[in-house]
C-alpha cells in the first residue's frame, strides 16, 4: 500500500510539473507571438508613412486628394518589386520551418522577429487603402476572436486532429485562387476567398492551438529545453499566421476603404 501511495504521489508530482511546464510554454507561446504582433504593426505604420506624403513637390504620384506616393511609396507599391514584397512572407515562412532544426532557439526568435517585420513590408499598403479607425476596429474584432478560438483550442476535450489534413489543403487552395484572382480581378471571387479564409483560419487557431498543447505534453517529459525552446517560437509562428490571416480577411470583409 506505501509503495502504491508513493507510486501515485510520484505521478501526481510528475503531471504537476508538466501542468506548470505546460502554462510557462504556452505563455512563452503567445508572449513570443503578441511582441512578432507589435513588430508588424510598427513596420506597417512606419513604412506607409515613409510611403506617402501631402507634399506635391515630393510626390511620385497621386492617390487621393491631398494625398501623394512618395519615390518610395512608388517603388514598394507600383514597380515590379512590388511582387517580390508581396510574396516575401511566404518564401520566409518556408525558408524558416525548413532550416529551424539547424537554429538554436535564439536565432529563431531573432529570424521570427525579423520575418514580423518583413510581414509589415508586406502588408503595410493597408493604411492607404483602409481608414485607420476600420483598421482598429477590425484588429480589435480579430483579437477578440482569436482569443476566444483558441481558448477553445487549449480547453476542448475533442481531437481535432482531424481537421488538420483538411484545414491545410483549404489553405493551399485560397494561395491558389488568390495568386488567379490577381489577373481575373474578380470582386465575388474576392469576396469568397475572404469568406472562406476567415472561416479556415479560424479553424486552424483552434486546431494549432491543441496541436501546440499536444506536442508540448508528448515531448516534456524527456526535459529537452532547446527542443521546446524553438517549439515555443514554431508555436508563436504558426498562431501568428493564423491571427494576421483573419485578420486581412476579415479586413477585405468590412473595412472601410478610403
């Protein structure tokens, strides 16, 4: 009976260091993903800033009353370097889940932060396009969202591990319609793509949410702290995409354009 006593406080003590493991990962997890957040959200601000100007001697061209592209707003939104800024995150996320292992935890999070802020390269042109109260409000419903998809996510008692060959496959073929619909220039198609990326990315914030849960509980007990360190920052990676991803779809949904 001692021994029986002892095995279970045993157990006990073990699942305990796993929960607080567990809570210290995950706050590691959103820690590493809210500042990779303010990092594109500071890029974005700056850069569109530097973009534009309401000085018609430094103008390179005009896109709005009162309201000019500087030479550097020309060369990041109409010259062909345009293409390569657009696609850069995607070529950075690959490049970065492909070479992670080779990484010790720290140049990941350096390489993380530095991909946040090619992201606000890529996504800056929203403060032209879109009212800056639409742009709060949007990221404020976003964040609402996101919080509460994945406390679902990390709560849930359902596998849905099932969902991930489906969500993935959803998200290939909206890079798929979206890279199309940049030459058909379709408004319906547009507005389904939006549609339906809100509601996969949704998903895979709850989804990625029990997958980051999942491996970290799997892989804790054998106590490889820079194994978890740079799981820690795939983690933060993969809900960022998540977050940014509704987020501009939502913003294609019900922004308000200028």
């Amino acid at each position: 009976m001692a021994e029986f006593n002892t095995i279970r406080a045993t157990a006990g003590a073990r699942s305990a260091r796993i929960d607080e493991g567990l809570r210290a990962h995950m706050n590691k997890v959103y820690g590493t993903m809210s500042v990779g957040m303010l990092i594109t959200a500071a890029a974005a601000w700056a850069i569109s800033g530097l973009a534009t100007t309401t000085d018609p001697a430094l103008a390179a061209a005009q896109i709005g009353t009162g309201k000019y592209l500087t030479n550097f707003g020309a060369a990041i939104y109409t010259s062909p370097l345009r293409w390569l800024i657009m696609f850069a995150p995607l070529i950075f996320v690959f490049g970065f889940s492909a070479g992670i292992n080779r990484m010790s935890a720290a140049t990941a999070q350096t390489v993380f932060y530095a991909f946040a802020a090619v992201m606000g390269l890529s996504i800056s042109s929203i403060f032209l396009v879109f009212t800056g109260m639409s742009i709060v409000q949007v990221f404020l419903i976003t964040a609402i969202a996101f919080a509460g998809l994945s406390l679902y996510g990390y709560t849930t008692k359902k596998d849905l591990s099932g969902f991930g060959t489906f969500l993935i496959m959803g998200v290939i073929g909206l890079i798929v319609a979206s890279i199309v619909n940049i030459f058909l220039a379709s408004s319906a198609v547009a507005f389904a793509i939006s549609v339906l990326g809100v509601l996969i990315f949704a998903g895979l914030t709850a989804y990625d949410t029990q997958q980051i849960k999942t491996e970290y509980v799997a892989h804790a007990q054998h106590g490889d702290s820079e194994w978890l360190g740079k799981s820690a920052i795939m983690g933060a990676l993969r809900l960022y995409l998540d977050f940014i991803n509704m987020f501009m779809f939502l913003l294609q949904l019900f922004g308000n354009r200028e």
